[in-house]
C-alpha cells in the first residue's frame, strides 16, 4: 500500500509549482528502483499511465475499466504450497510495477473500501489513506493541509 500512494502522490504542487518524480527519466528511474522495479523507458510510461488512471479513479472522474488495457497479458497462476493456495502474477517484465500497484489498489477498495481519497484542500494534489476508526480523515496532512484549512475557515469566520 505504501508503494500505492506513493505513486498516487509522486506528482505533487509544491509551492504552487508541479513536481513530477516520475517526469525525469533519472529521477523516475531513482524512483522506480527504490519501489523494487527495474527503472526501464518502458516501466516509467505504465507508471505515469497508472498514476494518472489511479488517480481520476479516487477521485471519481474516471471508471475502474480505464484499467483494463493495463491488465492485458497479465495472470494469475495458483500454486499449491506446504502454507496451501498461493497466487503467483505472471505479467510482463515492464508492467510489473504497475500491476502490483493496481493490485494494491484493488486490495484496498476491497478492505477498505472509500477510505483512500484525495485531500481535502483543493490547492493540493495529494492522496491520503484514512486509517482512522472514525473514517473522518480530510487531510494528506494535519499539520500542513489541514492547519491551512482551519486557519482558512477561521479567518473567514472572524472576518
């Protein structure tokens, strides 16, 4: 799940300008490795293509079938261990990033499902995971997002 949101907000506004950590090929490489991919042309362009998919999903622009050409060539084989039934992805080389971040995603919806959304400061892009028993999480971060917002609503109330 981390590698899930951290793809999610790997394109961040940071002071009001946009940071692609997948836009330079360098720097995408750095990231692709860090998350236990191989960092390849190839690899780097599904990712972009998932973040960008992923991301209109949660935030309800875009239908989970936008997903589905992602998901071409890929399988799921079952083994049969000493711990019992085991799901093995077989996908392509340069897809395996990708799939295993969609995969997360659908792991998520599943367990928790609404509990992954964007934040609720509209001047920023990322994503959060509410953990939170209440489900009543708004913010990427309280001390950031959500002490703008407060003080925001404060002024405007004292106004």
């Amino acid at each position: 799940m981390d590698t899930l949101l951290d793809l999610l907000n790997s394109r961040p506004l940071i002071d009001g300008e946009e940071r692609d950590a997948l836009g330079d090929p360098a720097e995408g490489r750095r990231w692709a490795r860090e998350h236990g991919g191989d960092g390849s042309l190839a690899e780097l362009a599904l990712l972009r293509e998932t973040r960008d998919i992923l991301q209109g999903i949660v935030r309800g622009e875009t239908s989970a079938a936008a997903l589905n050409p992602l998901l071409e060539g890929v399988h799921q084989i079952p083994e049969i261990t000493s711990e019992g039934l085991r799901w093995t992805v077989r996908t392509p080389p340069a897809a395996r990033l990708a799939v295993e971040v969609i995969l997360a995603w659908a792991a998520t919806e599943e367990q928790m499902p609404g509990r992954l959304r964007p934040c609720s400061n509209h001047e920023c892009r990322l994503f959060l995971l509410d953990r939170s028993r209440a489900n009543r999480a708004r913010w990427c971060s309280m001390a950031v997002c959500g002490n703008r917002e407060k003080a925001r609503r404060h002024y405007e109330r004292n106004r």
